[in-house]
C-alpha cells in the first residue's frame, strides 16, 4: 500500500510543490532548495520503487508484464477512459533516469538570477508530466501526460532560452505536436475497434490485421517525432539550440526517450504484425540517423549542434534495437535509452557550465579549458568516451547489445544497415574527439581569470552523471535482467 | 374563387405582406431612426401572426419584450450615439447587387427545399387552447418532472443576470476617460 | 599454488587501484605520494606477477582459468565475463608487461619530476598497465575487445598528455582515431565472429573447423556467402583490428607522431603494451587464423612490407625517438612476419613461426623499453629529440653508454644477446616455411636494423658534442637504474627463455609440417649481415673520415633520400585524404543534404503552411458580411452536392 | 393559411435580414437586421409548434428561451456598441474593420 500511495505521489508532488512554492518570495533561496528538496524526495522514491521492483522481478520471474503496485480509478467515464498507473521494470528504471535529470537539472540552474520561480515551477509540472507518461497504463492518461510535457517545454525554452529562442520553441513544440496527433489519431482508432484504453487488456487482444497495417507506421512514427528519428529530426538541433542547460538536458536525456518508449510500449506492443510488416522499411530512416548523423556533427562548430546531432545519431541506435525486433536488440535499445539519458544529460550539463564561463558555444574559439576549468572538462571528455562506447562507461554496453542483438535479425537490410552502424563509431569517434581537443586542449584562449572556477553544485552534478555511467557500464547484468522481463513480453507478443 | 379562401387566410395574406414591407424598410431606409420604427411595425406583425398560430402569451410576450423593450433600448442607442438622420453610411451599388443576389440564392434554395416538402401542406393543428394557457406554460416552465423546463429556467435566469452586469460593466465608462 | 592462482584479480586490482586512488584524491596536490603509491603498487604487481608466471611454468604450462565473472549475458551460450585465463601466452605477456610497467615507473619518477601534472602521468600510466593486463588475460575475445578499447583510450590520454601542445594533440587524436577506425572492422569481426560460433570464448573458438559449416550459408546483407567463408572473413576483420593496434602499414603513420608523448609513455607503448596487442590478438587466436584459408598469408605480406618499409624510413631520421619509432614498426613486422610464415601449406602449420613471434614479443620487450629510456634519458639532458644536438655523450653518461651499446646490439641480432634467438627464429621459420623472398626481405631487414641503430648509437654518443647543453650533464640515478636493470633481461632472457619458447605450442586442427629444409646456415649468415650492417654504419658516421654534420644534412640530397626522409609522404596523403574526402567530402556532403535539400523541404513546408494560414486568416478578419456570403455559397454548394447522382441512385 | 405559407413568410424575413446585414453600414442598422432575421425563426419555432409538434407547450416555450436569449444578446450588443462608440466616435462597420488591422 505503501508503495501505491509513494507511486501516486511521484506525479502529484511536483504539482503540490509548485502549488506551495507560489508564496515563496521569487529570489529567496529557500524556493530552489525547496524544489530540489522536493525533487529530491521523488528521487528517492524512485530509487526505492526500482528496488522494490527488482525484488520483485527476482523471486517471481513471469513471461507475462508484471504491473506493480497499480490504481485504478474510474476518470473519464463518457469514453470509459481510467485512471490506471502502475509500474514495470521498464518504467521503473526509465523513471529513476528521469528523476536524476530533472533533480540534476534543478541544480543546473541554481544560479539562474530572473524568474526562478516560474522555470521552477514550469520544470516540476515538466517532471509531472515524463512521470506521468512513465507510469499510465491507459492511453488516454498517456497521451494528456504527453501532452503536457510539449507546452511546457514550449513555455521554458521561450522564456528562458538564448540566441534564437522563440524560432527554437515554435519549431520543437510544432512538430511535437504533429507527432501528437498522429498519436491521437491512432490511439481513437484503437478505441473504436477494440473499446478500452487499457494498455494491458489491449496487449491480450490482437487487433485487426489491416487496421494495425494502417495504423503502425502513423503510431511509431508520430512518437519518433520526439526521439527526432529521420523526417522528423529537424526540430532537435534548432530546439536544443535554444533551450537552457536544464531544458536541454531533460529534452534529450528524457523526453527524446519518451518516444522511444512509447514506440516499443504501445505500437510495437500493441501491433506486432503491423510491425513485422513495416519496420524493415523503416530502417531506411534510421540509416540516416545513425550513418549521416555523425557526419553532419562533424560539420558544426556549435557545441549544442554537435551534441544535437550525436544524439540524432545515438537515437537511431535505438531504432535500430527496435527495428531489429530480437529480445536483445529489444535490451540493448532499452539500455542504451537509459545509458544515452545519462550522457547526453552530462553532455548538456557540462555544455552549459562552458557556456556561462566563455559566453560561446563556438568550439573554435574556445581552447586550453581544460587548464583552467580541469573539473568540468573531464566530466565532458567522460561524457564523449561514454558516447564513442568506451568500455567501462554505460554507452558501451548498450552498444554491444543493439549491434549483436541487431546482427541476429537475418533480413538483409537489417544485416547491412548494422554492418554500416558498426563501422560509423569511428565517425563519433572523430568528431567527439575534435570537438574535445578544440575546446579543451591546446593553448588558453581566454585568460584565466575570467574563469570562474567550477562551483560545487557542478561538481555534484557531473560526479551524479559519471556515477551512473560507471555503474551501468561496470555492473550492467542486474539491469539487464530487470530490462528483459519487461522486454520479454513485447517479444513475445512480436511472435505470437 | 377568392371568395373561397377563408377569413384567416386574408388575414394572414394581409399581415404577411404588411411584415415584409415593414421589414424592407427597416432595413433599406437611410434613417437609422426610421429603421428602428419600421422594425417596431415588423414585431407587431410578427405579434399579430402568433395570436393567428393560437399563441396569445407568444404574442404578448413580443409586444412586451420587443417593442417594449428591446426597440426601446436600440432607439435609445441610436439617440446616444449618433445626431438624428445625419448619418446615413452609403453602402456602393455593386456591394448592394451582391447582396441581393445572395439573399436571393438563399431563399431560392430554401423555397426549393421548402416546396419539394409536401408534409408542410397541412392545415390542421393539433394544438387545443390549453395548450397555449398562461397555467400550461407556467406549470412547464417550473416543474421538475422530466418533461419540465425548471433547469433552463433557471439558467436562463442566471444568463439574464450575467447580461446586466456584462452590459454595466462594458457600457461604463473607463477610469481612465473620467480622469 | 592454486591459492595464488585464485588471487589473480590482483594483476588487475592493484594497477587499477593505483588509477583511482590517483585519479580521485592524489592526481590535483600530492604529486610526490601519487609517484610513490603508484611505483610501489606497480612493484607489488611485478614481484606478484613473477610469482604467478614462474609458478605456473614450473607447475606443467596447463591452463587454467583462474575466475570468470559474468559480466553481461546475451543470448543462450554468448556471454560476456570478464575472467583470467593463465596459458604460456598470458602468463609471459603478464611477466612481461608487469616488469617493464615497474621500470618505466621507475624511471618516470626522475623523468617527470619537473612536471606540475606527473600525478596524472602515474594515474594514467596505471589505468595504460591495467588495461594491458586485463588484455593479455582474457579467456574471452569481449573482453579482449572491452581492454582493448581500454588501452586506445588511455594511449590516446597518455600521447596527449602535455595537451596544451597542439602537435601533442592532434598526435593523440591521430592515434586514437585509426585505431578506432580499425577497432570498428574489429568488433565487427567479433560479432559476426560469435554470431557464427555463438561464443566468445578463445578456447571454443580455437576449437573450430571448417568443415562443421559445410553447406550452410549466412547472409551479409548484400550477398549470402558460404558459413565457411563468412568464418575467414570474420578472422580477417579481427586482424583488422590487430592491424590498427599494431601499426601495420599502411595504418602505421600514428605510431611515430605518437612520440609527442612524453618518452616512458613512448617506451611503455613500444615495447610490451598496445603495439604488441595486435601480434598478441593473432597469437592468441593463432588455431582459428590457422584454418582460415590465406589470412596468414595477408598477415605475413603485411609484416613483411612493414618490415622492409619502415627499416628504409628508419635510416634517414634524424629524430631520436622517430627512429626508434620506426624500429618498432619495423620489429612489429617481423613478428607479424613470423606468425604469418606459420603456415606451411594448405594442410600443415609450422610450429616454429608461432614460437618465434612470442619469443621476439618478450625479448623485443626488453631492450625496446631500454632504448627508450635510454632516449629520453639523452633528451632530458640536451632538451631536444634532434641527433644535431646530441654527440659526444659517451664521456658524459658512462652507464647509459654502456646500457645502449648492449641494447642495439642485442636489436641488431648480434649473439648472444636476447634479440640474435629471437630473431634467428623467425629467420629460420621463414626459410623454411618455403617463402625465399619474405626471407631475403626479412634479412636484408636485419642488415638495415644493425646499419640504422648503430647510426642512432655513433651520432647521439661519438664524436663531438654539437650542442652545448643549458645545464651540465649527468647521470641521475633514477633514470638509470631502470636502464641497467633491463639490461638483465636483455642479456640473458635470450638463451634462457628459448627452450620455454619452444615448447609454446597453440592446439592446432591442421597437421604440423613435416620434412623441413635444414637451416644451419641461417645463424652465420645473420649475424654476417648484422656485423656488414655495423660496419657500414661506423663507416659513415664514427670513422675518422665521417662527418656527421654532413651525413644528418637532410636539405641537400637527391630526391630519393627526400622521398624516404619524408616517410614517403604519407602523414601527408593521410591528412589530405582526412580534409578533402571525410571532412570536406563526406562531411559536408552529409551536412549539405541536411541543411540545403532536407531543410529546404522543411522550409518549404513550412512555408506552405504559413501561406495557407495568411489565406485563411484573411477570412477570418470579422467581417460580418463576408461570413455570411460564404454561409449562404456553402449553401449553395450543399444544394448542388446534395442534387448530384453520387451515390449512384 | 398552412406551415408552408408560414415557413416562406419566416424565409422572405430572413432574407431581408441577410440582405439588410450585407448592405449596412451602421453597427445598429446591421443590429436591426439581425433582430429581424431572429424574429423569423421564432415565427418558424411558434409555426411548427402549432402544426407538427405532439407537445404544443414545449415548442413554444422554446420560442419563449430564444425571445429571452435575444433580449440578453441585444443588452450585450448594445452596451458594446456603445463602449465602442465611446471609443471611435464612430459606428462605420469599414472603420472597425480598419480599426482590427
């Protein structure tokens, strides 16, 4: 029961914090150590519930998903739609991600000198809504959680954002909101065919054959938007741009994933023959994302744009997990949305501690960081060798898995568009690489001085990220095995 | 053979011809004011068609509310806001045959629609005069049986009531233009 | 002995400690405690790794698999571990990395004294032995691959150590990337490799035959190729791999740009870590190369061209630590040489080949450090790589002439130091594995070797001092200690070792050949070319008549010294191939696409939208009149609609 | 007299309405249009009560709820009219539209 009432509480907090913080004076350091206290407890109870699920998942492994901890509430009766959370293991460890980002994104922005209260509270109802989308087994709660979280990312990158903000929130929210209605779309014809919002009901019935041939590539792509898979990648570098660094890391550690979640969640879990028929086609995009992505990196001296491509690249890493369609290249994609959270959240985080020393984000002007700012330049070359899949770090993990589960996929496309992903590392390798030695290395460009050193909140910040990168990297077996008795069902739903 | 037609049917001849005429004035004479009288003359036809149909209450109802109030406050307003008859706001001849030729298009359509319809020949009526009592309408308008009308009742009392405030409020003058 | 053997993870633990407690507490403000914690645990590892070795070959050579933890399951049999597998192969490599990492510790405590930043030196010259060692033990080739990234990466940390020089920079991020760059074909090898076999495993993959795969085929993509084939193929990729890491040509141009590190970093890398793990990789999956059809053969041409190559390049340097470079490469070549010379025939594996390889990994190891340390030691008395600057050092530095004259010796292949046996073998096994013209190559190699590194010895000791150095020189004995202790090893590992050597044997499938050609007149004619090589070299550069000034001229000779002296240009093709065709061609090709034709059609239809909105907004201006115009034309419409014989009626 | 003749009397109405709204100018002469057309569906609401419906009370009360909603709608629009008055100087439908962009 307890664990019940922890779950309802991770979503509802965030919007009682906001409530309570309304009186606080704007400015008041009280406000912010109030909302990373707050955050701060959901972080915990995260914790705890991925423990609790991984008790659970020890002593009575299941083929079938096994929800913990569920509620279910009549909501919406006019549409039958329920008020129906729970969590599985997938979920639970994609919302330990997401509280670490949005806890680490607080402290990101502890300096943050006007309207602290308002990007506070736009960010805990932001962290409401990925919990939210995390933990809704029915669609219709889902998808008003999904929602949510693309206004809000509107309003913060709007209002807190730098260099061309208002064209980076109008483009990243627009085309969210194009996958949103493809998503819509789908989800009403879910309904009308079958009757339920249930996400578990559904998953027991097999819908129509021509309606899932239909309905599959709507439903996967238009949550692809958000993972910014080929067509629909323009908005991530122009978005991520302009975001702040606690926006930029939540945008491509947890809402990039959200996509991902949802394309292995609901459409593949739901429509496995719609899949076995479209997914092969669909690698043709993700070839884009993971061979041309790099390349284009390659290209930019923006420090934002580099990361934005490399997670365009990284992402299509995870397509091709899914788009494999074998049980490990199901664990590798899930791995690697959680290792990727990680360091592109590092990725950000350090970014945007370089940007508020030098005022630039041009790499070619930068150099000799590394001499004055020694800390946050480690945690950025530890964020790019974890990029580039340097063993002992989570990327490297995650990667093996995608490759070897991908490489068990006998289709031919499959075959050669892994081929090719496997030897696109060195292309990361290159440009990760030069983007490190242009700005670290080499003489000091800017005089020290006008270096402040690095604060202890930063510290906390980037040791927080390298933790979880080592952790997952070194000791990757339990989460693998938590990953696959949420996996294990998609699969066998995929060969049924 | 027009001696055949009964009384009520000339009656009805006579005030429809008189409403439509009305009607066209109020609506094409250059006066704002004369426009506002000859809709009175359309409201009173309109009252004198309702007592035809067996609705007295309808009928009185409009004399009261239209005439008596809603013409009122519109010949009100024009006598707030403008001098009398020296404002006419000349509308161009091609804009005129446009809109004529639209409102034609409108009712040609419908009269089709209307005429093709033969369910609407009809000359009887079910209706008895209890029907149209003051009691009967009363009793409707406050029972909370299921055919009873006590819920609109009310909403529309409470409409009637945000109206008076909404129309203080937006008619008040701004503080601003007092200082 | 078994509970030696089952505290093996200390060969990790310690060089790992040593990396964590530097890098996280001592790297910053204790300089002195990092260089000493580092030097002791690096002691520790040597004395506990020469327990282990020795025990293991007194005990019967069997292998063992000391632990094995699972690391990450993946399918059924393919598991990843990280474990310890103690055979002849490992435990030699164990020994010997483990000995030469405790005298470049050693020695980088005199070295890097000067230095503000030498407690990150020791950090990351632990985190370089860890990796090595975590490499040389695997019982797996993931893990194999896992250390093998590892050892990249803090190469790539140690190269660019001073990384506010911006040669140093861009020499490590050369290094790393081509070797990323054939790590890609290698996991990839890997891959296909266990996709096949469905295990990591060295021993189930050394098991392998041919002949288990007949009839079944495997789909590569484009085209389905036999299983068999798709096997040879796999072995090739992961030689790939061991291309890149051991710099073979033409992938060779990082290792001698790699000597902007600083010199015990140059000499740890040179001589028994990173380099050697591509001979290693081979040697360790020597039975599955075995049956792979002309690998071997690809493996040897390779070595050989390598061999001859950078033996030429090596003759014209006049940067101390370039030549030593090219040295290695060419020795590398000759081990790749001898491992490719293993096979016989179609049918048959000749032993020697193998035996040889390892032989010259381990007394390479030696005086290959040596001649390094001895380099550095040169430059940190005259502050500068150029030969111009050295001369006349004999008087000043006694022992560290004394240490050179026996490491070139020993490289020149003169007896009895160690690298005459090893040498000697390959020779042999070259000739008699029947290639006459890789053995001629390899010993016209070995002429150059002597010609070349007696150059190095007569212009940086002989002769007169060309440079008057900043301060007086001496011997520091830090940095000569660890110069003498080699020369032990370099000494005697030769003719001790070589019987060990010979029993080194992998479990081949093929047969072993049989009916060799007798090859006793290899060693005289070896050492003949050798001496002929010294020779010539005191001839030109330490005779009365020589003048070195002359002979180091570069700018001055015909256009063929040129040619060799510039490396054959290829630092040069390599960086106009990296800017014209990956960065400016493909690069921007990619970018092009991205930013001209994909966003011009997202303009576009952005556009397209936007236009469509200005067309609706006018209509939504509030005209009154207008909306019921276009109320009454719907209308209008609706009544046509509604009038025409859609539905067919 | 039957619905029909009742029902084109009601359509002759409103298209002198619409004609009157397309062709003012003045805010209250549209007004007044708009009243008229009203004025034709409640003859419309009252006819069909009288001829078709089982529940003769009902329909006319429904005329009643139109004929009260007007009177709230003129109230608004009239108290607009005025504020804008006030504000313009001006009841010139043109000026408004000028005024808008």
């Amino acid at each position: 029961m307890f664990e019940k009432n922890l779950l309802n509480l991770l979503w509802i907090l965030p919007f009682l914090t906001v409530l309570f913080s309304i009186p606080i004076k704007e400015n008041s350091p009280n406000l912010k150590r109030f909302h990373l206290a707050s955050a701060g407890v959901v972080l915990l109870s995260s914790i705890y519930l991925l423990i609790q699920v991984f008790q659970n998942t020890i002593t009575n492994p299941s083929s079938q998903i096994q929800l913990l901890y569920e509620t279910k509430l009549n909501w919406l009766n006019a549409i039958s739609a329920k008020y129906f959370i729970g969590i599985d293991a997938l979920s639970s460890m994609m919302l330990v991600l997401a509280a670490i980002i949005i806890f680490t994104g607080i402290l990101a922005t502890w300096r943050l000198e006007k309207g602290q209260k308002v990007f506070l509270g736009f960010f805990q109802i932001l962290a409401a809504s990925v919990y939210g989308v995390f933990i809704s087994f029915d669609l219709v709660l889902f998808f008003v959680f999904y929602e949510m979280e693309a206004l809000c990312m509107y309003l913060l990158i709007a209002g807190y954002g730098s260099g061309n903000k208002d064209y980076g929130a109008k483009k990243l929210t627009l085309t969210l909101a194009i996958g949103s209605s493809m998503i819509l779309a789908v989800f009403l014809g879910i309904y009308a065919e079958t009757g339920t919002w249930n996400l578990i009901e559904l998953s027991k019935i097999a819908l129509p054959e021509s309606f899932q041939y239909y309905a599959f590539p709507i439903l996967f792509l238009g949550f692809a938007v958000s993972s910014s898979l080929f067509p629909f990648h323009f908005w991530s570098p122009a978005g991520h741009s302009a975001a702040p660094t606690a926006v930029s890391m939540f945008a491509a550690g947890v809402m990039m994933k959200m996509g991902a979640y949802g394309c292995l969640r609901i459409a593949i879990y739901l429509m496995p023959e719609g899949a076995k028929i479209w997914l092969p086609y669909l690698l043709i995009f993700i070839a884009f994302n993971v061979i041309i992505g790099p390349f284009i990196a390659m290209r930019h001296k923006d420090l934002k744009f580099i990361t934005a491509y490399s997670s365009i690249s990284h992402l299509g890493l995870i397509f091709l997990g899914l788009a494999a369609m074998t049980p490990l290249a199901f664990r590798g994609a899930a791995l690697q949305m959680i290792s990727h959270g990680f360091l592109t959240g590092l990725f950000f985080a350090t970014i945007g501690m370089i940007y508020s020393r030098t005022h630039t984000r041009d790499i070619t002007q930068m150099g000799g960081l590394m001499k004055a700012i020694p800390f946050i330049g480690v945690g950025f070359v530890i964020a790019g060798f974890a990029g580039l899949g340097l063993p002992g770090l989570s990327g490297f993990v995650a990667e093996a898995t995608i490759f070897i589960g991908s490489f068990e996929n006998p289709s031919p496309l499959c075959r050669v568009i892994t081929i090719l992903a496997i030897l696109s590392i060195t292309a990361t390798a290159i440009y990760i690489l030069r983007c490190a030695n242009k700005m670290l290395h080499g003489p000091l460009v800017i005089s020290k001085e006008l270096l402040p050193k690095t604060l202890p909140e930063e510290k906390f910040i980037i040791v927080s990220y390298v933790i979880c990168l080592i952790i997952l990297g070194i000791f990757p077996m339990p989460f693998a095995k938590l990953l696959d008795s949420s996996i294990y069902p998609i699969y066998m739903n995929l060969i049924r | 053979m027009i001696f055949n037609i009964p009384f009520s049917d000339i009656l009805f001849y006579i005030v429809a011809v008189f409403m439509i005429f009305a009607a066209l004035l109020a609506v094409v004479s250059k006066n704002i004011l004369r426009n506002a009288i000859f809709l009175i003359a359309t409201f009173i036809g309109t009252a004198v068609l309702y007592l035809m149909l067996q609705a007295e209450f309808m009928a009185m109802a409009q004399i009261m509310l239209y005439v008596g109030g809603v013409v009122v406050f519109i010949i009100f307003a024009i006598l707030l806001t403008s001098r009398l008859g020296e404002d006419y706001l000349s509308t161009p001849k091609s804009q005129k045959i446009g809109a004529l030729f639209l409102a034609m298009t409108f009712l040609a359509i419908t009269l089709n629609f209307l005429i093709q319809n033969s369910n609407l020949l009809k000359n009887v009526s079910n209706a008895t005069p209890a029907d149209s009592s003051l009691s009967a309408y009363g009793i409707r308008l406050l029972s909370y049986a299921p055919d009873g009308f006590l819920l609109p009742f009310e909403i529309i009392s409470i409409l009637l009531f945000m109206t008076l405030v909404i129309a203080i409020t937006i008619a008040k003058k701004d503080d601003k233009e007092e200082k | 002995m078994n509970n030696l053997i089952s505290h093996s993870y200390l060969i990790l633990l310690l060089p790992l400690l040593s990396f964590i407690i530097n890098g996280l507490f001592l790297c910053f403000r204790h300089r002195k405690m990092a260089a000493i914690l580092s030097t002791s645990l690096s002691f520790l590892g040597a004395v506990f790794a020469t327990i282990i070795s020795v025990n293991f070959f007194i005990s019967g050579a069997k292998p063992i698999l000391a632990f094995n933890y699972e690391f990450l399951p993946f399918t059924g049999t393919l598991v990843a571990t990280i474990g310890c597998l103690l055979d002849s192969l490992s435990a030699m490599m164990i020994l010997t990395v483990s000995l030469i990492s405790f005298a470049v510790h050693i020695y980088s405590i005199g070295y890097m004294e000067s230095d503000q930043a030498s407690g990150r030196f020791f950090a990351l010259l632990s985190l370089f032995v860890f990796s090595m060692l975590g490499l040389v033990i695997a019982p797996n080739i993931f893990q194999t691959f896992i250390f093998w990234e590892l050892v990249g990466v803090s190469s790539y940390l140690l190269i660019g150590f001073w990384y506010d020089r911006p040669s140093a920079v861009s020499a490590s991020k050369q290094a790393f990337i081509l070797t990323r760059f054939a790590d890609s074909f290698f996991l990839l090898g890997i891959i296909l490799l266990s996709y096949i076999t469905k295990s990591f495993v060295f021993s189930d993959i050394n098991a392998l035959r041919l002949e288990n795969f007949a009839g079944q085929m495997i789909s590569l993509g484009i085209i389905e190729i036999p299983t068999s084939d798709a096997l040879i193929f796999s072995t090739l990729l992961i030689f790939i791999g061991g291309w890149g890491k051991s710099a073979m040509f033409p992938l060779h141009i990082w290792l001698p740009n790699a000597m902007e590190g600083p010199t015990p970093v140059s000499s740890i890398i040179h001589s028994a870590t990173m380099v050697v793990a591509g001979v290693y990789l081979v040697a360790r999956l020597f039975p599955l190369f075995a049956i792979s059809g002309n690998v071997l053969e690809i493996v040897m041409i390779v070595g050989a061209f390598t061999m001859v190559f950078a033996a030429v390049i090596a003759c014209t340097q006049k940067d101390i630590k370039r030549i030593l470079a090219y040295s290695t490469l060419s020795q590398l070549g000759y081990m790749m040489l001898a491992l490719g010379s293993a096979r016989v025939a179609d049918s048959s594996i000749h032993i020697l080949g193998y035996s040889a390889a390892t032989f010259h990994i381990f007394t390479h190891a030696f005086f290959k450090c040596m001649l390094f340390l001895i380099a550095g030691a040169l430059i940190h008395q005259v502050h500068s790589n150029d030969l111009n600057a050295m001369g006349g050092l004999r008087k000043k530095m006694p022992w560290t002439y004394a240490a050179s004259l026996i490491a070139c010796l020993a490289i020149a292949g003169i007896p009895p130091f160690s690298g005459f046996y090893s040498k000697d073998e390959i020779l042999i096994s070259a000739y008699q594995a029947g290639h006459p013209i890789i053995f001629a190559c390899a010993l016209f190699t070995s002429f150059l070797t002597a010609f070349y590194m007696f150059r190095l010895f007569f212009l940086a000791f002989h002769g007169k001092m060309r440079s008057i150095p900043k301060h007086p020189v001496h011997e520091s004995l830090l940095m000569t200690l660890p110069i003498l202790l080699l020369t032990i090893p370099t000494l005697f590992s030769g003719f001790l070792f070589k019987g060990i050597f010979h029993n080194f044997s992998p479990e081949v499938p093929l047969s072993l050949a049989k009916n060799l050609p007798s090859a006793t007149f290899i060693p005289p004619l070896a050492i003949t070319f050798s001496v002929l090589g010294i020779l010539l070299s005191f001839l030109f550069y330490a005779s009365k008549k020589s003048n070195p000034a002359k002979a180091l001229d570069s700018d001055n000779r015909n256009a063929f010294y040129k040619i060799i002296y510039h490396k054959f240009y290829f630092d040069e093709i390599y960086y106009a191939f990296v800017r014209q065709f990956i960065l400016g061609g493909l690069a921007s090709f990619a970018r092009f696409f991205e930013e001209k034709i994909f966003g011009t059609l997202v303009t576009f239809a952005t556009t397209l939208i936007q236009k469509m909105g200005v067309l609706v907004r006018k209509a939504h201006a509030g005209s009154l009149p207008f909306y019921i115009a276009i109320m009454i034309i719907g209308l209008l419409f609706w009544y046509f609609a509604s009038n025409l014989p859609l539905q067919g009626a | 007299m039957t619905l029909l003749h009742c029902l084109i009397l009601a359509f002759i109405l409103f298209s002198i309405g619409i004609y009157g709204v397309l062709t003012n100018r003045h805010l209250i002469g549209m007004l007044i249009s708009i009243e008229i057309m009203l004025n034709a569906a409640n003859i419309n609401f009252v006819a069909f009560a009288y001829f078709k419906a089982q529940d003769p009370t009902a329909g006319t009360l429904f005329s009643i709820f139109s004929i009260a909603i007007t009177a709230c709608e003129m109230a608004v629009a009239l108290a607009i009219l005025i504020a804008m008055y006030r504000k313009h100087h001006s009841l010139d439908v043109n000026n408004q539209e000028k005024n808008h962009e």
